[in-house]
C-alpha cells in the first residue's frame, strides 16, 4: 500500500473526549460537533455535502478509531497521523499557538502540504475489541500478580481468586479469536503462514491480523518504519549518535518484543543472529531490538510470498 497524495478538500479533525473541532480546509470554516453518535451522523451529512473530500487527524488515545471506522462506513477517505508530526510541522511553520480551532487548522493544513497515507478499513471491528479485551485483562493480571507478592495473608486468596478469573476469561477470549479468525479464509491463512514461524505463537497472531494489516503488502522498509523497529540515526557534525527506534505502532511493538524474546530461545535464525550480535559486543536490548527487526522482515516476507516457514 503506497502513499498517496491528496487533492481532495482536506478536513482537518481535532480529537477529544467529548468534542471534535473540525476546519474545512487550514484556511476556511471551522465548527464543533460532539463526540458522540449524534455528533458523528451531524459531521458525516456536512462532509457529504462538500464533496469530494479527505479527513485528517491525529492518533489521540483511541479515539480515532471508532471515527475512522464511521467515516469508512460512509465512503468517506481518511488519514491518520502522528501528533508529533504534526506538532514538529506546526514549529517549523511558525505555529506557536495551540487551540483545539488552532490544531484543527494545523491538521488541515498538514495534510495540504504533506503526503498522507490512507485509512485502510480491512480490519473486522469485532476481533479488534477482543484483542483490546485480552490487552486490558493481561494487563490486570499483571499487575494482580505484582499485589500478590506483597499482599497480607488474608488478602492473598481474595487476589488468587481474580487471578484464577482473569486467566480463565483471557483463554476463553483467546478461543473466541481463534474461531473468528477461522471463519474468515483470508485472516485463516494469514494465521496459519505467521504461527508457522518458530516462535511466533497466538498473541502475535492476533495482533497482526487485526493491527498490521499491511503485512506482506509493504516493503522491508516501509513495514519497518510502519512498526517502528527502523533503527534511525541521530548524528550532528562529526557527533554519531546511538541510534535508536520511536514512534510506529506502539501496540504492535510491544507485542513484537515479547515474540522477539521467545524467538530467541526457540527459532534457529533469530538465536543465531542474537548470539552472533552479542558475540560482537552489542548490548542485549540493542541485540533484541535488531532480532525485532529481523522477525517482522522474516514474517512480512513469508506473507508476501504466501510460504510456510522453512528453516534456511
């Protein structure tokens, strides 16, 4: 899936809780609806009645998706970027103030200047919530585990007890995943190239399915940056920096670490090529971090080519 540059009118969206600010344009109206299901329909019939028209926001906490969903229910384009992107192009053009008016304005005019990559709407809205679910559950497990160490006799059994709940309801959302990928042939398939791969198991699964639907249609590059596992340089002058990883899909990343840690006991090539970095003097999370980057080439290019793992 390419970049694609936008002639359309841009709309430029400023999230929050319980409002969105939207101009049309960086330079013409700006207006206010809320942040809920009237809201939303309110904005869709006036984006309906500009015309050809493309949405621009900023991934705020979430709740760009339930908008971006709506607006490619109704055939509507829209683009999804960084707030740090937008907040460095604000800088660089001389925008020093920040209003939600303001910031709709300046995430208007970021989509007229800059190349935008579009919203795809191929992932299912179901099996993302039951991935965010078992997120939020492995989450309090966590930290119920974290309580128990400390927690006083009497309060162990009451914690013991959740922990016994919360593990069965993430192994029976994990069943429900499971099925739902089953009943669709092309997330089957994807399921059944990825798990192929020596440690890669059913989390990391999921969460390509549903939050990295661009796998096998980019290049190694581009899926990289997509993630955030491109090493980027911080050089100056005669300086040169560690360099280092940021931004891309925090979510995916951090599911790629904990794959990428089982990988290096389990899969044949990523211990090789971690033992080999260690043996050549790097530090061990900058070993895991180019083992996370060989893993996701390893699994975009065995998607791409629709092929089973083979060990080399």
């Amino acid at each position: 899936m390419g970049s694609q540059i936008m002639e359309a009118t841009i709309l430029g969206i400023d999230i929050s809780k319980l409002k969105l600010d939207v101009s049309v344009g960086s330079n013409g109206k700006h207006f206010i609806v809320s942040n809920d299901e009237e809201g939303l329909t309110n904005l869709v019939s006036q984006i309906k009645k500009i015309g050809e028209v493309t949405v621009v926001m900023e991934a705020t906490s979430g709740y760009e998706k339930e908008l971006a969903l709506t607006f490619a229910d109704n055939g509507i384009k829209v683009g999804i970027i960084s707030p740090k992107k937008v907040r460095d192009f604000a800088r660089a053009s001389g925008i020093l103030a920040k209003t939600d008016k303001i910031d709709s304005q300046v995430i208007a005019l970021f989509g007229e200047k800059m190349e935008i990559r579009l919203f795809q709407d191929n992932r299912n809205k179901k099996l993302d919530e039951l991935l965010t679910r078992r997120r939020q559950i492995a989450s309090m497990l966590r930290d119920e585990r974290n309580r128990l160490q400390i927690a006083s006799t009497e309060m162990k059994r009451d914690i013991t007890e959740h922990i016994k709940w919360l593990t069965d309801k993430q192994k029976e959302i994990e069943t429900l995943l499971s099925e739902k990928i089953k009943e669709n042939s092309e997330w089957n398939e994807l399921s059944v190239l990825i798990s192929s791969i020596p440690g890669v198991g059913p989390v990391m699964t999921f969460t390509i399915i549903t939050e990295l639907t661009e796998i096998g249609k980019l290049n190694q590059k581009e899926i990289s940056a997509l993630v955030g596992v491109a090493p980027l340089n911080k050089d100056s002058g005669k300086h040169r920096g560690n360099r280092f990883i940021w931004g891309g899909r925090a979510q995916v990343r951090e599911i790629l670490y904990m794959c990428t840690i089982s990988a290096i006991s389990y899969n044949p090539v990523i211990k090789e090529f971690y033992d080999r970095l260690r043996k050549a003097g790097k530090q061990p999370k900058v070993a895991i971090v180019a083992c996370m980057h060989k893993l996701l080439i390893i699994m975009n290019s065995i998607v791409k080519k629709r092929q089973l793992w083979s060990c080399p």
